[in-house]
C-alpha cells in the first residue's frame, strides 16, 4: 500500500479532549477518528489492526471447537422481559432501547437471551452437547461517561463466546478449555494479562474470572497477594479470615473504652453522603473523619431476606453473592427504614451483618445512623449499644489488608479489564422459555451455560498503550497493520531510488509481506516522523547514498537498532522476518 493512496492523515498533535498515550496516538497516526462522544470511526490503519486482532481470536476459538455466528444487533425487548434483565437496565448495564415498526428493540450490549433462544431451538437432545458457538459483533453501551478513546465507548466490537453443557461438571470443564484459549490469544498479544477473580454484575453466574491488563491509566483495581496466587478484581476481592477471637478481643477493648462514654445525638439536616456527614461533625471526629463513621446500608439477602450491613464510612460494601441493596420503590414499601440515617441502635426485627472491622471501635466510639430523619449518634459501641447477628467480610479490600487464602498482606494493582468470563449455570436456562433439552434418560434438562467476552476494539487499546514511547507506536508483529514500512528518501524526485525501492516492494509483497511505501515526495525528517508514529515493526529505508553501496538501512521500530543490509540479501532479510 502506497502512503499517497492510503486514507491516513497523521496530526503533529493530539486533540485536546486526549487524555492517555493510547489515545493520543491512535488519532494522530491515523488509525481512528471521533465521530461523537464514545463513538469512533476506525480508518483503513485501525481497521487492519481490529481485523489482525480478530483473526487471532478466531484461530484460537475454532482451534478448541468453538463455532463462529452472527447474532443480530436489534434484539426485542421481550426476550429481557423475559429474562428479568430489563430490570438491570441503567446503572448496571446500560443499554440503548429503540422503538420501530415492530415494537421496541435493545441495542445488544450482550447477547445471552439470543444465544439461548436460538441454539435451544437446535440442540436439543444431549448428543448435540457440549456446543460453543462465538460471534465478533458491534455492541452498544449507553456509557455516562465516555473516555480514554476506545477504552470506554458507547459502540464497541466484541468477541462473545456462549457454551452449552449438559451438567454442571462439563461446564466447569468447557470453561477451563476456553480459558486455556484466552491465554493463547494473549500471548500472541504479547500481553501481561492476569486473571482474577471478579464479580458478575448484570451477566450473572457464581464463577467468573476478568482477565486483567496492568496499567497506570487503568480504571479497575485489582487485589494481588504478596504471598499466595490469590488474586481478585477489588469488588469482588475479600478480605482476611474472620477471626472470632480477634473480634472477641475488639468487641472486650470496646467496652472497656465505653466506660464514661455517652451517647450523644447529633442534628445532621439534610446529610446525604458520608463525606457530607463528616464534614458536618469534624469537630466531633476530629482527625478520625470518615473512618469514625459506620455506614450502615439496607438490602436483601439470596433468600430475600432484610439485612442491614455495617461498614467503617472509609470503605466501600461488596455484596456478597446473590445480595442486593434495597432500591427506591423498597424503601416506599418498607418505610422502616431512613434513607440516609440508618443505624444499628435500636434496630430490631432485622439481621446486622457487620464486618470485622466494626468490631474495632475508635475510642471516642462510633457515629451512627439515629433511625429518624437529620439524626446521628455519636459514642456508640458495637456490643453495649448494639449486637450484630452475622460476623462477615463485606469491606472493599485496601492495601496493606490481610489476604483471605493466607492472611499474607496484599496490595492494590490498577489495571484494565481486556476479557472477563462467567460460568452462568442455569441462569437464564432456568428463566427462557424451551431452553431445555433431552438428557440421557430422556428427562427434559435445563443446559448449564457459560459466556466469554473479549473487547476486540479495547484491546487495540491496550496494545497501543502498552507498546508505544515518545515518537508513537510500537505495534506487535502479530497485529501490526503492516509488517514493513518501506521509505524512499525524496519519493518521486531521485527515479533511481524511487524504482529500487518499488522493486524492494514488490520482492516483498511477492513473499507475502504486507508493505507499507511511502512513496510521497516529502523530507527525510517528516517521512522518519511519521514511520515512527504510525509504528510498523521494522522501517526500511533506501536512499541515494545507500544505493550507491548497494545497501539498503533496515530500523526495528522497537529498540531502535539500525542495521545496514545488501540489497542482494533482501531474499535473507524476507525468510528472517516471516519466522
């Protein structure tokens, strides 16, 4: 491909609104172009990166069995009716849902009830199982807050893997075989990725594992061990063993501190945040601030039970599995409890789950919830002034916590999410209509199911993030657009450069390399400028004083390392770069 033919514009700088390398560079090389906020044109450069990125995940899918569709992107929105995902819309899973002719249609931000409807209705006896079946497919994200380029969008490319089992044990087993498959991929990605545990959000499923790119810029926040594997996306990361004893010894430290401390209530109007309530009582808490505060929040169990969870202010809940926090119309129906003021004083007819570190009181005491409106109490302790029924780790992990496999300290890793997988059971077997099939005794079963994503257009992301410098990208040669980027100095204007170096093309297109050729008759410094920015693996360069040597320059974009070659060894060069 001739740089003069090639849709590609390269910037000198970036856009303001850029805010990460990745960013930046992907706009000024030339590989994408904003259209609106979260939604990017990808120009022929990125193109060719998406299709690289694709064709290896589809070698390594197909290679474990796994079959390639296509879903449609309208789906309607009675399948998540009938589903119960509906429900999730919003905060959780923010999806687009449009109305047309036929009624009203979701923007599929996943494909889970459509996978469901349509492979139960073939496979439909157990010798048709175990099936996976992948699509790569546009989804659509009404994301609140669109950054980082391709990172968070609102329109995305997808790689979205669905298995089908027929016990729960071949799920766990399809699982592991889809697993060793993203490990393969990322490799070839010449990708840190790490595996850990995660939570399941809107998708659903007991089992599920983010695999984790380590970077400064990501948004996520994992939980690594600084002894044993243990590793975890933090929202679902857990943290030391509880012990009995040193809650026993906590809760015995509290009450002698207790001795002379009264309750004092304090008048909060319209306090809504814990940081607002701190402020409201620094002169109470003093240096304590949040980390004085309980913050008590209310929601059901898996059984659909009340439960109220207590916290130190200075962390964040994670719900344990099947969890949930009471949403508005709850607390209408309810009318129990005081949004916003809750407490475990005087709490009756409901079970207190606190965290450990509950037990540990300041020892000024606790400030509570007072269970009326604008109420606060200050000077409590766990034990005299309140009982908690459940012992339970519900606090968000931070550094320097203890590690629940080996009580080992662990520390805190930024990172971004590059594929996350779920074991979803029965999930929505048990919920979609005819999502059955015949088993061996020719009973009717519910198939045990799991899904896969990858983020096909992040990942371009984070390749780019992780392989660039101050000059632009580095791409891998799995992914790179182009494996060679062929500069004429001065183009057009020296004939004989100019034809050695159409003819160096030629030999290497001939040999199935793809060639990039700057054929435009720009300075030596723009043409280098511009290799180095757009990142092809290796630049190779034919000048007039070259020629006359009968050499030809040949730069590895990665380390910079600059070799002369005879033109007579380019057949040597062709068989070296295709290993």
């Amino acid at each position: 491909m001739r740089i003069s033919r090639l849709l590609v514009k390269t910037l000198r700088e970036a856009p303001s609104d850029a805010e990460v390398e990745s960013h930046k560079l992907l706009l000024r090389a030339g590989y994408i172009q904003r259209l609106a906020s979260g939604v990017q044109t990808y120009l022929p450069l990125g193109l060719k990166v998406l299709a690289n990125i694709s064709s290896i995940i589809r070698q390594e899918l197909d290679a474990v069995g796994a079959q390639e569709m296509l879903m449609p992107v309208l789906q309607p929105l009675e399948l998540w009716e009938e589903s119960g995902r509906d429900k999730s819309f919003g905060e959780i899973l923010p999806a687009f849902v449009v109305t047309g002719r036929g009624g009203k249609f979701v923007l599929g931000p996943t494909h889970e009830e459509v996978v469901t409807r349509t492979v139960s209705a073939i496979a439909e006896s157990w010798r048709n199982l175990p099936v996976t079946v992948y699509q790569l497919q546009t989804k659509f994200r009404d994301e609140a807050r669109p950054r980082f380029g391709l990172l968070r969008t609102r329109e995305l490319l997808m790689c979205d893997a669905y298995s089908f089992d027929a016990d729960k044990d071949s799920m766990a087993a399809t699982y592991e075989v889809i697993r060793l498959a993203y490990n393969s991929i990322f490799s070839r990605l010449s990708l840190e990725v790490v595996p850990v545990e995660a939570s399941s959000g809107a998708i659903g499923g007991d089992v599920n594992h983010e695999y984790m790119v380590p970077s400064s810029i990501g948004e996520d926040l994992f939980v690594s061990c600084t002894s044993c594997d243990y590793k975890a996306n933090v929202e679902a990361a857990k943290g030391g063993k509880v012990d009995e004893s040193d809650i026993e010894a906590n809760l015995a430290e509290g009450l002698k501190n207790s001795q002379g401390v009264d309750n004092l209530e304090f008048y909060t109007p319209g306090s809504g945040s814990i940081a607002e309530i701190a402020d409201q009582l620094s002169s109470h808490l003093g240096k304590l601030g949040s980390k004085g505060l309980i913050q008590a929040l209310v929601g059901k169990d898996e059984n659909g039970k009340d439960v109220v969870m207590l916290v130190p202010g200075s962390r964040s809940v994670v719900l344990p599995f099947g969890w949930k926090l009471y949403e508005e119309e709850d607390f209408d129906v309810s009318k129990r409890f005081i949004k916003g003021f809750i407490g475990p004083v005087g709490l009756e007819g409901v079970t207190i789950v606190a965290d450990p570190l509950v037990s540990a009181s300041p020892s000024v005491g606790w400030v509570v919830g007072g269970n009326k409106a604008d109420t606060h109490i200050g000077g409590v302790f766990p034990r005299r002034d309140f009982n908690v029924d459940i012992w339970m780790s519900l606090a968000q992990v931070e550094d320097g916590d203890l590690c629940p496999i080996c009580n080992s300290q662990v520390a805190l890793r930024r990172s971004v999410e590059a594929a996350h997988t779920f074991q979803l059971g029965l999930t929505y077997s048990s919920k979609m209509e005819g999502a059955t099939f015949l088993d061996k005794s020719g009973t009717s079963s519910q198939y045990w199911m799991g899904c896969y994503g990858i983020g096909v257009s992040r990942l371009m992301a984070v390749v780019a993030e992780a392989n660039c410098d101050n000059k632009g990208l580095i791409w891998p040669k799995a992914i790179a657009p182009f494996l060679i980027h062929v500069i004429a100095i001065g183009g057009t204007k020296d004939e004989k450069v100019f034809q050695s170096a159409e003819k160096v093309v030629g030999e290497l297109e001939d040999a199935g390399i793809e060639v990039l050729f700057d054929d435009r008759e720009v300075s030596a410094g723009v043409a280098f400028n511009d290799a180095d920015l757009i990142g092809i693996p290796w630049q190779l360069v034919i000048g007039a004083k070259g020629l006359a040597k009968g050499v030809f320059e040949l730069k590895n974009r990665r380390n910079g390392e600059k070799e002369e070659h005879s033109l007579e060894d380019l057949a040597i060069l062709i068989r070296d770069l295709l290993v």
